[in-house]
C-alpha cells in the first residue's frame, strides 16, 4: 500500500523526462546513421579508386633518349585521369632522397593521357632508381632502374635488335615467339634497344580496335623491356601502310629531332652512332633527300669521332626469303652509299628468317666478299648487311618462318637460319679494351621456354683478327 503513492511520484517526476526521450534519441540516431553513411561512401569511394588503381597503374612506361643520351633520360608512360601530374621521381641507385623532374601530358590515343619527361643534368653510365607518377593520391609506379650511356670509349655497353614481333595470343597462333622473345630481353636487359618495326599487324589481328588500342597493347607487352632498357624505334610497312598510321604511331615514341617528321633520326651511345632509316617498301627505294640526309649524317658522325656507324631499318637489302624477297632498290642506293662512308653493320627485318652476309663491297655489281672468315673482320672488309627476324610472329604468307627460295644459300650469304624466332646483340667495346670491337651475336628463340640458343657470332675488330 506504502508503494504506490512513491511509485506514482515517480512517475510523475520522469512523465517529463520520458516525452523528451524519444525526440533526442531520434536526433541521436539520425546524426549517427548520417555519420555512419559518409564513412562508408567514404569508404566505398575510397575502395573502388584503390580498385581502380589496383586495375590500373600507370603503363606504357618506356625509355627514350632525346637529348643527350650520357645525361638525360626521357621517361613516358600512361595515366587514366587527365589531371595526375607529369612528375618522375628518381635518385641514384642506394640513395634515399628522391629527385623531381617534371614534363608534360601528351595526347594518348585513347584513354587518359601519356606522360612526357625529361631528366636532365646525369651523370654519364650510371644506374638510378625512378617512379613515375600515377593517378590517385600518393601513388605511384613500381621503382624500376635506368641507365646514362657512358661517354665515348669509357665502357662497353649492348644494343639488341628486334622485329616483327606481333601482339601475344593472335588467334591464328602466329605469335608462337613474342611472349619469350620479349622475356629473354628483359632478362639480357640491354643499354637500348632497337625496335625494328611491324609491331601490332592491325590488318590481320582485330582483336584491339582502334589502331589506338593495338598500340596500347604493344606498349604495355614491351614495357617489360622498355621499362628499364631504352627503346628507339624504326617503322616497318605495317605502321606505315596496310590500314595503320605512321603518325599514331611515332607519336607516341619519343625520338630526337631527325628528318621528314622524324620518319629517319639518329643518336650517338658511346663511340657508336645509330641511325634508323624509314624504309617500308618491298621495292621502292629512298628519296634523294632522305639518302643526302643519312649520308650527312654519317658524314658528321664521323667528323665527331664516332667509331662505329650503325643504321638501322625495317626492309631488308638482303633478303632470300620467299615472303619478302630483296629490296633491290634500296640495295643499290644504300649498298655505294655505306661501303663510301665506312658503315660495317646493317641491322633490317621484314622477312621472316635470320640472314647475314659476308662483309661485302662494291654492292650492287659483283657483291664481293672481303672475307671467309665466319667469325671475325677488320675494318679493311666490307659492310655485313644482318636480318634479323621474326621476334615473334611467323609470316602470314608462309603461315611459318619464311621459306628460303633456294635451297642454296647465295654467295653473299654467311649464315641463315629460318627455323627459330631471333634478336640480335651488339656488344660494343670501349677502345683500348679488345680493341673496341664490336661483337655480334644473334639469339635463336623456339619460344617453348627452352633457353636461347647462339646462332651466329662473329665480330669486328678495329685491329686485326689474329691480335
Ligand atoms: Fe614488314
């Protein structure tokens, strides 16, 4: 009976306290539930850029000289947002701090936008550490190395050659090399690398489209190399012609300042000058001002010191394959042209099959050999015209490696070999250590993952063979 009266006070005293409660609760609640969706769209946003990221890093990272190739190193590559900044961060090799350099966006053909910088201010032969900048807060590229030439005659250095490579997994099975041609180069991971045209063959390979994106996939399915080795193209007929755009293509390389577009350019490593010629026809020959600008270009190299001149170029002068036979024309204007101006090796493609001629001059009359020698020449011999392909793809015409018109090789011919995928190295050597020679060896690929096999090997010394 006691209870009642005190439990009715109480009541009375929460009644106010008891119609307020639901009110502030409510509040409560709705600030919490607020709060509790921006975290997780917060979160959610936060998880599907890492996503994006995670899907898509910054790719097509590829290595270019420009400038002067002991001192600077261009760097490009792709982001997908517009606005991510063109910065490299590198340092040398072990430090700590990272250095800046900026650049700027160029068109990418398709999503986002390419990345162009320049580092200035190296030290010759050495090795850095770099990133690059990709989209998303603090994100970037995996560190990877690059490398300064050294400075005429100071140390050896290798240069591979590769073409017609194809993009990995066509349907029809061509490809049945590009995957570990690609993987054995960026195991060997050479100062540069020649690229020697006939890239994506977009005419026989739809599986990308635009043009664009088939570029795309070839950057990124040589970035493996690209991205620690610099690359420096030449164009064969398949970026040029058959439904492909030289400019969608050369825009999206970085090469010196050279000749009609850059279609030809050159660059010095060491004591070696490089010049990649646009030669993209089976028969046609070179301009007269495309053959007065190589010849001047060789001519100043050679004023300059250089002790090697090595052009570089997609066609081949010398060539028995029946998929792309000789082009004739460019032998005639290139073989007086080269033997006049002291050039000793030749590096082309095209047809699919590895050929190598003897040193050979007075080309295109008698074609004589200055040497049997299989292994070894001075600069008293000739010039050694090398074709080196495929680098993976196999011929559209044989549906194979090029079949040899005869079975019997010409005179002019040292080795050939049409059995196996190939690249091609030069090893070049310092003056004063085995006599600055240049050592060639081209690699035999099966591409069934069996190790590479030395196919052909020779040198020239620049004293005599026997010393
Ligand atoms: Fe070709």
């Amino acid at each position: 009976m006691s209870r009642r009266p005190r439990e009715k006070r109480l009541e009375q005293r929460l009644r106010p306290l008891g119609a307020t409660l639901p009110k502030r609760l409510i509040r409560w609640l709705l600030i919490a539930a607020l709060t509790l969706t921006l975290v997780f769209l917060g979160a959610t946003a936060a998880y599907s850029a890492y996503k994006n990221y995670r899907r898509r890093p910054p790719d097509q990272i590829h290595l270019a000289w420009l400038q002067n190739p002991a001192t600077t190193m261009t760097v490009v590559w792709r982001t997908y947002r517009d606005d991510t900044p063109s910065l490299v961060e590198y340092r040398l090799k072990g430090a700590t701090d990272w250095q800046q350099a900026v650049g700027s966006h160029l068109p990418s053909g398709t999503d986002g936008v390419l990345h162009d910088v320049t580092i200035e201010d190296l030290t010759p032969n050495t090795t850095y550490e770099y990133r690059v900048k990709g989209d998303y807060w603090s994100v970037w590229s995996d560190v990877a190395t690059l490398r300064t030439a050294p400075l005429p005659n100071t140390k050896s250095f290798d240069v591979i050659y590769l073409a017609d490579t194809g993009l990995v997994g066509r349907k029809d099975g061509l490809a049945t090399g590009t995957q570990q041609i690609v993987d054995e180069i960026a195991k060997l991971n050479p100062l540069v690398v020649l690229a020697g045209g006939d890239y994506a063959y977009y005419d026989k390979d739809r599986r990308y489209k635009p043009l664009d994106r088939a570029i795309d996939t070839w950057f990124n399915q040589m970035m493996p190399i690209a991205h620690q080795s610099v690359m420096m193209p030449t164009f064969g007929n398949h970026e040029a012609l058959l439904g492909e755009n030289f400019t969608l293509w050369s825009q999206r390389f970085a090469t010196p300042t050279g000749f009609d577009d850059n279609r030809n350019y050159s660059f010095d490593v060491g004591n070696a000058h490089f010049i990649s010629i646009f030669a993209i026809y089976e028969q046609q020959g070179l301009s007269k001002a495309t053959l007065k600008w190589i010849e001047d270009d060789i001519q100043a190299a050679k004023a300059s010191g250089k002790d090697w001149v090595i052009p570089f170029m997609h066609v081949s002068a010398f060539a028995e394959g029946a998929s792309h036979p000789s082009n004739l024309a460019l032998r005639a204007q290139l073989g007086p042209l080269f033997e006049r101006t002291g050039v000793k090796l030749v590096l082309s493609s095209h047809d699919q099959a590895y050929e190598r001629t003897y040193p050979l001059v007075d080309v295109p009359k008698s074609m004589t050999p200055t040497s049997t020698s299989k292994t070894c020449y001075t600069q008293n011999d000739g010039v050694t015209w090398i074709k080196t392909s495929p680098g993976g793809k196999k011929s559209n015409k044989s549906e194979a490696f090029s079949i040899f018109k005869n079975p019997t090789p010409p005179a002019w011919t040292a080795y050939r070999n049409n059995t196996m995928h190939v690249f091609t190295q030069l090893h070049v050597e310092p003056a004063g250590e085995n006599q600055g020679e240049v050592q060639v060896k081209t690699f035999g690929v099966r591409g069934d993952g069996s190790p590479p096999v030395v196919i052909d090997s020779f040198k020239y010394a620049t004293g005599t063979c026997s010393s």
